[in-house]
C-alpha cells in the first residue's frame, strides 16, 4: 500500500513532506538501488526530508545514492539541495556550475543558482535576468522578475517583467490586475510624458484601465480588479489625459478622414466609473467594508459630475 500511495503522490506531483516520510523512511535501507521505483521513492524521500529540515535523513538517502550513480546528474541535483539545506552555499554554487559546463541547457541548475544568490541578497536581478536571456518564455521567472523589481520601487522594471507575462499568459486575471497596478502608479510620476515614451503611445492612465478591464472580462467580480478600475477611471474622467509627443499619434483630421471613432475618454472612464461602482457593491459582502467603499464611489461619482460640468462649460465658451 506505502509503494501504492508514494507512486500517486509522485503522479500527482503532491508535495506532502510528512506524510511521504512515514511511508518511505522503511525504504532507506530496504530499497534496490538496480529498481526504477524504489530509486523514484529514494528521491521521493530525500525531497521530503529537506523540505522538513531532515539533513539526516537527505544525507543517508544522497550517500546511499552516490555509491551507486556517482556522476549523475540527478544524484548530483540532490546533493546540491542537501549543500542548500545545510546553507554550504560555496559547495552548492560549485556543484551548479560543474553541471552547467556539461551541459548549458541545465536549467535546474540556473533556476538553483538564482535561488542561492536570492537567499544572500547577492544581486538577484542579474541572476535572474541572465537565467531569462536562455528561458524566454518561462512565465514564472518573469512573474519573479516582476516581484524583485517591486521589491526595489522599480515599478517601470516591474510593468516591463509583466507585461511578458501577460504575453505568454494571457487568460491571467492576476497578471493583468498586476500589470493595471504598476501603470497606475507609474500614471501619477511628475515624468509622465518621458515613461509614456518608454513603453506606448497610449497614455498610461489608459492602458492601466484596459488592463484592469481585461481582468474582469476573465474574473468577472474580481475586488481588486474592480477596486483598480474605479481608480484608473475616476482619473480618466476628471483629468486631462496628457497625450505623448510623438509622430506615431494619429492626428483628429487623420482619424475624422479615415472614419475612424473619436473617442472621448472622459465620457469612456465616467461609465466605467460607475460600472465599478455598481460592481463592488454587488460583490462586497462585509457591512463596515460596504459602507466605506460606497461613500468613496459616490464622492468619486461626485468629482467626476462636476469635472464633465467644466468641460461643457468650457465648450460653450
């Protein structure tokens, strides 16, 4: 039965330390080391006994592994994660390298050798970024570059990092809510002309409300979404959106040529305004929460009636 369950665990990749070391520590001796499944359950169990902090048991389990398949790869994987665990960095490092000269493409290896220089605060993002330069479309790692550069207040690295992400995951509520947030933010540096530049001729403040949008046409009802949407909208209606000095822009003679719509996006983030309005009060559940949120949205509601006011006005003038 313990050869049974360790095998569903191993199919399922559960990760249950505990419960996988009451079933395989009887395997440590007993095991054939000329067996393809009592040496997965060996494996199995040094996994699970570093992830208790068990360095005996990892140990006895590498030792026993090594007598046999002393230059494998796989066996030299687990003694590097033993080297971690005993936070002998130096010799893990090392062991990395070794496996990266036979062979480049390793990418355990960059992924451990990024986690060591992150676990010593050793200049994370140039290990990150070097492992990226060979694994492009690794969503995760992206996903981790985005999280040290928040880290740091780099929110113009962050959106870069997420912006990957959203293009190799595109069906990601979280990614695009994420990636709303750090281009709202950024909408409010005193710069923001020069970073419009840097990524898109859309101004900012727009492209963090489509992507908070986005986000809710995957996760319909998602607070956070919501929450980022009313914000990004109540700024595209009660603010002039500056527009980036470039030649990419279309001119209004251009688009009224063309037949192309004039969007007014004042009129555009007033409705979403109270769309998000609507929303998060559906979805808020707790009175207290509720109540505060909708005093905010109607205050909100209230500025932008007022800023829609002025721009009439100043039509008739």
């Amino acid at each position: 039965m313990s050869r049974i369950r360790l095998n569903y665990l191993r199919d399922q990749k559960l990760r249950r330390p505990d419960e996988v070391m009451s079933l395989a520590l009887p395997f440590l001796q007993s095991a054939s080391l000329h067996s393809e499944e009592d040496l997965a359950i060996l494996e199995q169990l040094c996994i699970a006994s570093l992830d208790v902090s068990n360095l005996e048991v990892a140990e006895s389990v590498v030792t026993r592994l090594e007598s046999r398949f002393e230059d494998s790869s796989r066996v030299m994987r687990l003694r590097g994660m033993v080297y971690e665990a005993a936070q002998n960095y130096p010799a893990a490092t090392e062991l990395y390298k070794n496996l990266l000269e036979k062979n480049p493409s390793n990418v355990f290896a960059r992924k451990r050798l990024y986690a060591i220089k992150k676990s010593q605060n050793d200049n994370p993002v140039e290990a990150l970024l070097s492992y990226l330069d060979e694994n492009n479309a690794d969503v995760q790692a992206w996903y981790e570059l985005s999280d040290l550069y928040l880290g740091l207040a780099d929110w113009q690295g962050a959106a870069f990092a997420l912006e990957e992400c959203v293009l190799l995951d595109p069906l990601s509520a979280h990614l695009h809510t994420m990636l709303g947030e750090c281009y709202y933010t950024l909408s409010n540096s005193t710069s923001e002309a020069v970073l419009a530049k840097n990524f898109t001729v859309e101004p900012l403040i727009l492209l963090a409300r489509r992507h908070f949008s986005e986000a809710l046409n995957l996760k319909r009802g998602d607070i956070r979404a919501l929450m980022g949407l009313a914000l990004a909208s109540k700024v595209s209606a009660t603010e002039d959106i500056p527009q980036p000095d470039t030649s990419a822009n279309v001119s209004l003679v251009d688009k009224l040529k063309s037949g192309q719509p004039i969007v007014d996006e004042q009129l555009v983030g007033a409705k979403l305004h109270e769309f998000a309005a609507l929303e998060l009060s559906k979805n808020i559940k707790d009175g207290k929460l509720k109540n505060s949120v909708d005093a905010y949205m109607k205050k909100g509601a209230e500025e932008i009636k007022i800023a829609m006011a002025n721009k009439e006005s100043k039509k008739d003038v």
